[in-house]
C-alpha cells in the first residue's frame, strides 16, 4: 500500500513515456476506501495471491494502457506488502514508537508523496496527463466506474498536492 507519488514512481521507471491511461490504470485500484473491497480488488484475501495476479495477468488485455497500469499497481502492492511493510513495522518495534506503525508509515509515505511531487521533474507532467486524460475511451472489465475514478481523483488525490 505505498501511497500514489509512490506508485507513479513505479510507473514511470517501466515506462516513462505511458498513455494518460496507462497512469490512471496505475492509481485507479485504489479507486475505493472499503478496506475489505479494496484487499478482494489487490487480491490479498487471495491465499496465492501472486498466483491469482499471474492469473489476472493472462485474463486481462496488456496492449490496454489502463489494464497495464491497474496490474503495475497490484504487483507493486504485493511486493510492498510483502517486503517494505514488515521492514517498517519492524524499524517501528525496535524503535518503540509512540504511536501505531501504521500511522507512523502514513506520515513517512505521505512526507515521500510531496518529495516526489514537489521534486522529480516529471511528476507535474505527469499529473496532467492523469487530470486531462480521457476517461470516456476508458474500456475494461476490471471494477471501476467512471464515476469511481472521478470520485477518486478529486477527493483523494488533487487536492492532497
């Protein structure tokens, strides 16, 4: 669960010059905020999850920048959950955090959101690619609406930068 910047970071080192929808699909599964939608959407509820995204990856159309995107996402969350998670609730046990390690790992990802933002060059660029992308040719069988992503850009990620 690295935050957006996080994950357009990732995006942009597989492919720096993606469609606007390529971007998109690379934030939209984390288009709701129903924790057990969200974990059946990111298959973590799935007991082979990296089997069942392998799956996925046959099931969907690659040459489809919003599907190519929206599986970036997952496996980018697989191995985060999986690798940079326990090495944060680590660092946070041995460091005998005051608080919970998730609201500690909210505040480091959110700080790594702005740098990104603020600092790489190709951020804004892209963000406008995202915020002018044209959802109405947006066409795929994975669960998202257009009002999902439209919900999801302006309440969760235009106003945070």
């Amino acid at each position: 669960m690295p935050s957006p910047m996080i994950h357009l970071l990732t995006a942009h080192e597989v492919n720096p010059n993606a469609h606007a929808l390529f971007w998109v699909g690379n934030l939209a599964p984390d288009y709701i905020n129903e924790r057990e939608l969200k974990d059946k959407i990111h298959f973590r509820n799935h007991p082979k999850r990296i089997e069942a995204l392998a799956k996925l990856k046959t099931e969907i159309d690659i040459a489809n920048p919003f599907e190519e995107g929206w599986l970036l996402h997952l496996f980018t969350d697989l191995y985060w959950d999986e690798i940079y998670i326990p090495i944060f609730k680590e660092k946070c046990k041995k460091s005998n955090a005051t608080s919970d390690w998730f609201t500690n790992y909210r505040k480091e990802t959110t700080l790594a959101s702005f740098y990104i933002y603020h600092n790489f060059d190709w951020s804004q660029h892209v963000w406008n690619k995202i915020l002018n992308a044209n959802l109405k040719t947006l066409s795929s069988h994975l669960p998202i609406t257009q009002s999902g992503l439209s919900t999801l850009f302006y309440t969760n990620f235009i106003r945070s930068y």
